[in-house]
C-alpha cells in the first residue's frame, strides 16, 4: 500500500535520513524503534505526509502523493490517514465528540453524519458516556482513546502513531496496544507506530530498527 523510496532529509546542513526504503502493506502493523535522535518521528511525518523529504518518493497505491499540490495533499490526508500523538492534540475548548468529530467537519460532512459515526466510534471505544466531557475531564487513558476515535473517524487506510502510549500508565499503555490489534482485525488498518515499548514493539508484524538516519533490520 504505502512505498517510500531512496527518502533523503536533511535540517539544515545536518542529514536526518539517509536513503530510507520501506513498504507497509495492507493491514499490518508496522512498529519502528531506536535510539532518539535515529530519525523515527521524521520518518513517520514524512510517511504519514505531514512533511516532506528533501529527496525521494512516497507512493499510496501507486500514486506519487509527494508530487500533489498543497491542497489536493491536504484533502488525500484528511481522507486516507490517521494520526495518534504521545500528548493526545485533543482541542481542550471541545468535548469528546466534538473532538472526535473534526476530521470529518473538514471533510465537508454534515453535522449529523459526522455526530452519527462518532458516536459509533466511542461506544466500540468504551467511551459513550463520556461524549460531553472534555479533556481535563477524561482520565489519561479516555483522552487516548478519544483520540484513537478521532484518528478512525474517515475510515484510513493506515494510522500514524508517535510514541502513543508513551504517557499512559502500564495498564491504559497494554490496553492501547491491544486495542490496535483489534482495530487491524476489525477495521483491516495498517498502523505505523513509532514506539520505546519494545514489548509493544515486538507485537507488531514487523519491527523496524533505525540507527542514524538508517533502518538497520
């Protein structure tokens, strides 16, 4: 599904990926690991479209999504791709649906279709009593999942996840990880995860070991 070729990018004079290759396909779960600074969370933006590389190509199903104008980009992220962060990025003005119900505000839906499939996602998620809370009102592990939801909102292809459970406790991190199992069975996602979990990490289909800018195994 996801191909990315020869990715070179540099910060300045200081090169953080050097010639990197990769493949996910569909419905795997993909989870990249090593030191800090190895060019992980760059990798994962470059992949997921939030940046790009300074050299190289990344292909979605064949098509040069690098290639794209700004909002053509834009509008294939919105449609084909999730994101799970480490600190969550819910709007903290916002409740729990509304949050939710971003993704798909943008994508031009209404406001009935886009609370009707958010509701959806937060009873699978456990969360439909929390539909009117806000963020400092849900527990570190809702907000989490609060943000899965809204990852999942219009139906991806493959979900980007930096580090997501990173600031949960050992019991909402299993709890993550085991979640995404699940979605891969139900919903048939490819999940690309940055991760330090090695347990995590060694459930995954395929780990990813980068070192200096490289994937090394």
């Amino acid at each position: 599904m996801i191909q990315a070729k020869d990715i070179v990018k540099y910060y300045g004079e200081l090169q953080v990926l050097k010639g990197i290759n990769v493949t996910v396909a569909d419905k795997e779960i993909v989870s990249i690991v090593g030191d800090s600074g190895a060019g992980k969370t760059t990798l994962l933006q470059i992949l997921g479209t939030l940046d790009s590389a300074g050299k190289g190509e990344i292909l979605y199903d064949g098509v040069a999504v690098s290639q794209l104008k700004s909002s053509a980009l834009a509008d294939f992220r919105n449609k084909n791709i999730g994101f799970i962060f480490q600190f969550h990025q819910l709007l903290p003005e916002f409740n729990c649906l509304e949050n939710v119900c971003m993704p798909a505000f943008i994508a031009g839906k209404s406001k009935a279709e886009a609370e009707a499939k958010a509701k959806q996602l937060l009873e699978y998620l456990g969360l439909s009593h929390r539909l009117t809370h806000k963020p400092n009102e849900l527990s570190g592990g809702e907000q989490q999942r609060c943000a899965v939801a809204r990852a999942l909102m219009n139906d991806p292809k493959v979900v980007f996840a930096d580090e997501p459970s990173g600031n949960l406790d050992s019991r909402n991190a299993n709890e993550l990880h085991q979640l995404f199992l699940k979605l891969r069975d139900d919903f048939g996602i490819s999940f690309v995860i940055v991760t330090h979990n090695e347990e995590f990490a060694n459930m995954a289909d395929r780990k990813l070991v980068m070192r200096d800018g490289q994937i090394v195994e």
